[in-house]
C-alpha cells in the first residue's frame, strides 16, 4: 500500500485515527481496472477524482504525473496483472471538528492494489448475477465518488442476505437510479440498449461513458433515459457496469428472471469487445 508518501505492507498500512475519511467519511476515492498491469482508463478516472474534490474543496493530493507513477508502483509491488487498483483521497489529519481543518493540513493519499480471479469473474459471467431492487435513501450528491458509502454497504447486503450480487436502487418517482456499485442497464425487446442519464440521481460510471462510446462506433442503438424495475423485467437482456467488473449480466430481478433467465447476447459482446473502446 501506499500511505501518505511511503510504501508498507499492507498489514502494517494504518492511518492517523484523526484522519478525516475515519471520523466524517470526508474523502473520496477511485476504483481502476488493472487488465495486463496497466491501468485501464486512467485519465477518465483522475478527471472524476478531480471533479469529486474540486466539489468537496479537498486539494489534489499531488500532481496527475506523480500520482501516475505511484498508481503504477502500487500495482507493480502487488504484481496484479488483472484486477484493480483503489486510491483514496481524504481532507486530512485534524483534531475533530465538523468544520474543514485550518489552512496548512494537507490531504491523505491510500493507495492500495488487488488481483482478482479473471476465470473468476468470467465464470460470474457467464452465469450472470441477479439484483434486487432497493428504496433510493442516498444523499442527492451520488455525483461525487464520496467514501460516504454506508447506504451502499446496507444495499449490498441486503441483496446478499437475498442470495443476490447488487441493489439497484429505486427512486421517488419509481425508476431505477443504478446499482450500489455499479451502473444499471437494460436491452429492451426491439435492441435499444437503455441507461440512465447521469445529469441525476447517478455517479457518472466511466465504464458506462466508454460503453457509450462503444454502442455508438457498434452501431448499436442507445437511449439515455430512466427505467422502471417493470421495464426492467421485460427486457430482453439487463446488465450492470463497473470498473472491478467491466459489463456484467443480469440474469433476475427480485426473483424474476429477465428476458430467458442467461445472460444476453448483446450484453456478451459488449463484454467482449469494452476494452477495444477503453484506453
Ligand atoms: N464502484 N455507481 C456507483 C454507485 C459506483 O460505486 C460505481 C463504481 C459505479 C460505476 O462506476 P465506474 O464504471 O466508473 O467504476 C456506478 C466501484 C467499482 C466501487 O465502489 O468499488
């Protein structure tokens, strides 16, 4: 890991328990793919980390340059060839207070880097997971990538608890925001490849961005707009993105499954061909 400037093993990395992300979750973080030991989509990612603390007036912790290059050190000491890489940013260290800290106390840096089981994931797959669908009860500011993530944390064991992978989350109104970590998807019966626009009510997902892109160059027909769990039910395929899972399928919905109840296929080859679209 790296920490503030140095790198540990990770069963020694600790932080200050004055550190602002523990007190007040006042931090934000990423979640890169690592895919042949580099990292996938690395600017993307460092510009929503720009945004989220420019929204929340937290410093970069260092330039993109030296950050790169600390990114790139993590994930070699972690020789990950294929899984992800986790970078948290907070306000600092300072005595509690709710107020921010007095000018001088600078921003926390984490860095971690994790292999996971391709074969696994491609297992995961190939049989799709299934969601349940949860009351939206997040803050309105799910723009910003905050470490803020305890109704995330409830969703997402609630959706365990019911032998589920993710939440998706319904708002007000009755229609699917996205997932509790990821973004939510459907292919409706006529191939229109349907998500919500990130203008509300969702983090503007980069494997969702770069999908988008992909749909266009495929000649796939795309339509940004909200989806009802109904909606969802009856589509022909429904899938989620992440970084950690890049397009991952649907197989049910509380229960019911979606389309035939086997991951779709459209949902397989935008699978297979992201990374043709990604950088
Ligand atoms: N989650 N929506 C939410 C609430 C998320 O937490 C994530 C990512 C996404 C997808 O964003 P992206 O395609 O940029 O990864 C959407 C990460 C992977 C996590 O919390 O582990």
């Amino acid at each position: 890991a790296y920490v503030n400037g140095h790198y540990q093993d990770l069963r020694d990395a600790s932080v200050n328990i004055e550190d602002r992300g523990y007190q007040f979750a006042d931090g934000v973080y990423e979640v890169c793919e690592i895919r042949d030991g580099k990292i996938v989509d690395f600017a993307r990612h460092m510009a929503r980390l720009q945004r989220s603390l420019g929204e929340l007036r937290i410093a970069m912790p260092m330039p993109l340059s030296a950050l790169l290059i600390v990114l790139r050190e993590v994930v070699r000491r972690n020789r990950v060839g294929y899984g992800i890489v986790y970078l948290q940013v907070t306000r600092g260290v300072a005595r509690r207070d709710h107020g921010f800290p007095p000018a001088g106390v600078k921003p926390s840096l984490v860095v971690t880097a994790r292999p996971l089981s391709f074969a696994k994931n491609q297992d995961t797959a190939a049989h799709g997971i299934k969601v349940i669908t949860h009351p939206e009860n997040r803050w309105p500011r799910v723009d910003i990538k905050s470490v803020a993530l305890l109704p995330n944390v409830l969703a997402k064991q609630a959706a365990r608890e019911q032998g589920a992978y993710e939440a998706w989350y319904v708002d007000a109104d009755g229609y699917v925001t996205e997932g509790a970590s990821s973004n939510a998807w459907i292919v409706t019966t006529e191939g229109r490849v349907v998500t919500r626009s990130a203008a509300t009510g969702i983090l503007a997902g980069i494997t969702r961005a770069v999908l988008i892109e992909a749909l266009a160059a495929l000649q796939l027909r795309f339509e940004e707009r909200p989806f009802t769990p109904q909606e969802a039910h009856d589509a022909a395929e429904a899938f989620v993105t992440a970084s950690s899972q890049i397009v991952m399928p649907v197989v049910a919905i509380d229960g019911q499954p979606v389309g035939d109840g086997k991951p779709g296929k459209t949902t397989r080859r935008l699978r297979e061909e992201f990374h043709r679209f990604s950088s």
